[in-house]
C-alpha cells in the first residue's frame, strides 16, 4: 500500500532527523526529491513555502503535504505518524523519568547533532538552488530573501521576503521565469477544503469555551491547539506558548518545564513533540496524547484544506510565476536558517568547521545516506563530551 510506503519512509527519517525544522526540510528533500523521486525540486518548493504561510510546524506540515500528495488522506496521516511518533515516545518516556541522559552527555550530544543540521540544509539549499534558480533574476530573489531574513529575523522576515519574491516575479512577468504547471493535483481528505479550514477555526473558538465550562478535554487540549493554531514556523517558537500555558497555571515547575526541553533538543523529530512532555507530565498518559494530537491538530486541518485550492490556483500563469519567485525566495530564506540560528548556534571552533565540511562531503560528494551523518555527528558529540 502506498499509505505503508509513506509510513515507512517518514518514520526512518523520524529516527534520524535532527536539527530542527531548517534540516527536517533538508532531509525530506534529500529522501523524497533526491533519492525517491516522489516529488520534483519546484513541486517540493512550493510546498515548503506553503508550509511557511501556514501556522504550526513547517516540517510536518511540509511532510503531511507530501504524505497526501502521495497517498490521500491515509498517506498524510502515515507521514505525520512516522515521523513524530519516534520522538512523541521519547518525550512521553522522559516525563515519567525514564528517558534521562546522564547530565555530562547532553552537551556533547546536542553539539553534534546541530552540526549534522548544518550540513544537511547547507547540502539541501546547494541542491535547491541548483533546481530553482536557474537563472539571473531568480538568483537575485533568492539573495534579497537572504538579506532581509538576516535584517529581520524572525516569521515576519521570511514570510515578507516570501510575499515580496511572489509579487516581484509577477511584476516582471517574463516568459523565460514562468514555469510549467504542477502535473499531478493535490488530494483533499474528502471533505471540501472549506469544511476543513472552517472546522480549524470552529475549534479555535469552541474549545476555550468548552474549557471554561470544565469538560477535561478540553481544559488538556485548548492550550495546546491555541499554540499549534497560532505559532507559525514552529520549532523553538512554541516554547513560550507553552511554557505560559503550563508553567503560568501552575501544570508542572519551571525546572521540569527546562528538563524536558533539554530532552527535545537532543532527539530527532519534531520539536513539537515537546508538548507530549508538558501533557504527560502535567495529566498522565491521557494528557501527554491529547496534547500531541492538540497541537498539531490545526495545521494538519489547514494543510489538508488549503492544498488542494493552492493546487488548482497554482495551475493560472500569473500565480505561477509568483511561485517561481517564492520558490526562489525558499533558497533564501533556508540560506538565512543556514546562517542563523544554525551556523551561529553550533560551529564555535576549527574542529566545528572541520566536522561540517566532512558532513557535506558524506552528503554532497559520497552521496551517503543522511543518517550516517547523524551518526557521525553523535560520535563527534560524544567525542567532545569525553575529552572535555
């Protein structure tokens, strides 16, 4: 079954995908544009930068897409399941006390796994380039990206260098920068897209009122869906979220809060997960599901609505030059990531630079598959752990 086949392929890169949503996206363009096939480097690109305009977090919306490009509503929900169901286990085996590291690891660790990012979306933005940039103007929209996602860091800089690139490719409004309409059309999940984004937003409104009324579902999940419907590029962005949401009504302390966090930084997998931790932790078992359903929940509903009307859109030649230009702009905005949180947050030392270099060299030249590298860099990790 296709459905398996999706499965299969997201929960492999679910147990090797580290570095946050910056390398999640690296790593599925490697697996699904590079060594699959599934997708072309356009299609991937426009679904990267849909992933971007939609709230919750950008890799997994990025791999739902895919999972429902391939296989209908089975294949998004198979994509999303392999993929966070790895690290959803870890978390929920650390709120309960049985997923502690020793505390002189975790350094080391979280160390060589963000170098493995590093060189991963340093590979994946090379290749993207190469395929969405092919020539002079679309290059130039890719370094403006670049440059005002660095001025302005943040979802407001990328999603306004994103909008910027679309009009700008419209505006000048070349044949030679229009590019060929998207072959095979999106599936929806049998519903209308309409009843999909209407049932996201009904949640939205609905469930706070069910909390104050006291129904416990809804006082577990509210929280958790408001920060999922509301944080757009996910990642360490939801932190706050739900540090107020927890730690603010006195759910769990601020140390074990910290803990778990520590935990989410050294796994693969989305780090929204995390809130499988802050509901385990905070109401048992029952809790720490209801939360990880709650908070990915609302960008599974929007993707799955809004895809198939993006789809067809897509199809006008006006809107697909604007792709062609946002597809541009997704080089820049994975080249700003590159630099900043990635390159500034890990590479410290000529032993840093070294360990990249041999990371892209594995990818970009042995073509060897992207978990060596993660196993390579957590050698490294736990190399620097010992010796320091």
């Amino acid at each position: 079954m296709a459905a398996t086949q999706v499965f299969w392929a997201f929960l492999k890169l679910g147990c090797t995908s580290f570095g946050g949503p910056s390398a999640h996206i690296g790593y599925f363009r490697n697996t699904f544009v590079g060594r699959l096939g599934w997708l072309t480097e356009a299609r991937y690109g426009e679904l990267v930068a849909l992933g971007q305009f939609l709230p919750g977090p950008a890799s997994s919306q990025v791999g739902f897409a895919i999972g429902l490009e391939r296989a209908g509503a089975l294949g998004g929900l198979a994509a999303w399941l392999g993929f966070t169901l790895p690290s959803a286990l870890i978390m929920l085996l650390a709120a309960f006390g049985l997923a502690s590291l020793p505390a002189e690891w975790l350094p080391g660790i979280v160390h060589g796994l963000k170098l493995v990012a590093v060189a991963v979306v340093l590979h994946a933005v090379q290749g993207m380039a190469a395929g969405l940039c092919r020539d002079r103007f679309h290059k130039l929209l890719a370094v403006g990206v670049l440059v005002l996602a660095l001025l302005l860091p943040g979802v407001a800089g990328q999603l306004s260098g994103l909008v910027l690139a679309g009009i700008a490719a419209v505006l000048w409004a070349s044949s030679a920068t229009t590019e060929p309409p998207v072959s095979a059309p999106a599936r929806s999940l049998g519903l209308t897209p309409f009843v999909l984004i209407a049932l996201a937003a009904a949640l939205l409104l609905l469930l706070p009122v069910a909390a104050r009324f006291g129904v416990p579902v809804a006082v577990m999940a509210e929280p958790f869906y408001r920060a999922g419907a509301l944080v757009f590029g996910g990642g360490h962005v939801v932190l706050p979220f739900l540090e107020t949401a927890t730690v603010g009504k006195g759910w769990l302390s601020s140390g074990d809060f910290l803990a778990g966090y520590g935990v989410a930084q050294a796994i693969p997998g989305p780090l929204f997960t995390f809130a499988a931790y802050v509901g385990a932790a905070s109401h048992g078992l029952i809790g720490g599901i209801v939360a990880l359903v709650a908070v990915f929940l609302p960008g599974g509903l929007l993707m799955a609505g809004v895809l198939p009307l993006w789809t067809r859109l897509s199809a006008r030649p006006g809107l697909r030059r604007a792709l062609g230009g946002v597809n541009a702009g997704v080089v820049g905005v994975l080249a700003a990531a590159l630099y900043n949180p990635l390159w500034t947050g890990s590479v410290a030392r000529a032993e840093d630079v070294a360990a990249v270099a041999i990371g892209w060299s594995m990818l970009q030249l042995a073509k060897w598959p992207s978990w060596t590298v993660a196993l390579a860099g957590l050698t490294y990790g736990l190399t620097l752990a010992a010796i320091l």
